[in-house]
DNA sequence: CATTCATATAAATGTATATTTATATGTTAT
DNA sequence: ATAACATATAAATATACATTTATATGAATG
C-alpha cells in the first residue's frame, strides 16, 4: 500500500463525526466499549462498529481484560496533530451551504437548485 | 456550525486520493485547472467537481483571469500539517484488509467471509 | 452448566458521494 | 456575432457507507 494511500485511508477514518467524538472522548485513556457508549450516547452497535474501523485503520488498538476490551489510541502523537488541525477546521467560516447542518452540499443542491 | 462539525467535515473533504492528489500538486503555487487536469490525469469535469468541493470546505480559493479559474490553498498551514499526518499515516502497517488495495474493509468481508 | 453481562457480527435499509457522459456557461479573438 | 477555448453544471450510474434491529459470541459467576 502506498503512502499517499495511507494517508488518505486515514482522513477518511477521521471524517465522520461520531468517530471523532470517540477518539475525543478516549484521549489519553483507555476506555472500554461500554464506557464509550455511556459518553456518546450512540447504540451499542453503532460504538461497535466504528471501533472495528478504527482499529482495522490503526488509529485505535485494543487489549481484553477478562469480559471487558479496552480501546486507546495507536499512537499519541494523533492528539497533537487533531490540535493543529482544530485551528485550521476553526478558521472556516459558515456560510452558504454550510450553514445548512446536517445537509451535504450536495444535498442542498440537490433540493433547492 | 459548531467546531467538530467543521473538523469532521475538513477530514471528509481530505479523506479522497484524488483531492489530496489535487492539493499535492497545488501545493504553494496557483494552478488553472488546465493544468490540474494535465497533472493529475483526471478527466475535466472530474477535476471540476473536486475542486468545488475543495472550495465549498474552503480548502481552495480561486481567482478568476480572463478564461482561466486558479485555484490555491486557502490557509497555507494545511501543508506542514499535511506533513505532520503524512508521517503518522506512514507508521501504518499493510496488514489483512489493508492490502487489498482499491478495496475498502467493507467490500472485503462482504466478498469474503 | 445455565444465566448474565460485555462485546461483536449480520442483515436490512437509506443515503451520500465518486465517476462518467453529455451539455452549458463564460471569455477572448477573429 | 461567431468560432474556439476554458471551465462549470446536469443527469445518470454505481458504489460506499452509516445506522438500526436482531442475533451471536465470549467471559464470568451463581
């Protein structure tokens, strides 16, 4: 697999919120599934199955305790590197299209052309 | 917009070989999308749509000249911290599903179970 | 060993989004 | 104004992916 592959593959784990709020929530901890469903709110299931992404793409890693698995992060130096990307996310303004939360702008097309 | 939402929709934008392919070759500079297309070898209206996309996510900004759009990095910092993720995606392993190339973890199961 | 709790998987569904092909808009020069 | 070129949009298609609901696995405990 090629670099530039890679690094894609990972963005795309990284762009979808509900992972987001996962990698968040775990920081420098580690945390078992049920602790991460509590915090988020999200379903079981839903915890579950972005856990499997985010282990099969090596950001997470995971090690059973007796009934329990526990997630952290792969590698640390993934926070400081959110941080850097938080500024630039900041710095971008909301308007037009997305203002329209929740909406892709390609679904804001798509509706109202 | 609140802040994760902004940070989740930059790492969606980034999660596509053919815009970081975009971004790469634009780098510094300030690119027609003639020259674009040239380079990257993707088809006009493909390059297009990818680069309104880039420009929705304020990624790129553009500057129209006489029958030529360029297009360039809106907030210079996104390429040391490209450089930054480059070098965590580079600690990823080829292991199982990843070396399936062109195929994402999904498909595989799904082909393959 | 059966029950309970923690986690994972499967199947089904809906939606988002990349790509192609075809066509339109916009700008310049003749 | 029309031809030629640069770029953008539209429609059509195919696929990827998130989410839900239902069920399975796997470990601990009575």
């Amino acid at each position: 697999m090629d670099d530039a592959l890679k690094l894609q593959m990972l963005f795309q784990t990284l762009g979808d919120s509900n992972r987001l709020k996962i990698i968040g929530f775990i920081g420098e901890k580690e945390c078992s599934v049920s602790e991460i469903v509590e915090a988020t709110g999200m379903s079981q299931p839903l915890v579950s199955h972005h856990l499997r992404t985010l282990r099969e793409s090596q950001v997470l890693e995971t090690k059973r305790s007796g009934p329990f698995v526990y997630y952290r992060l792969k590698d640390q130096r993934l926070l400081s590197a959110l941080g850097i990307f938080s500024e630039i996310a900041d710095s971008i303004e909301d308007k037009e299209v997305n203002s329209t939360m929740f909406c892709s702008p390609q679904w804001w097309r798509m509706h109202w052309k």
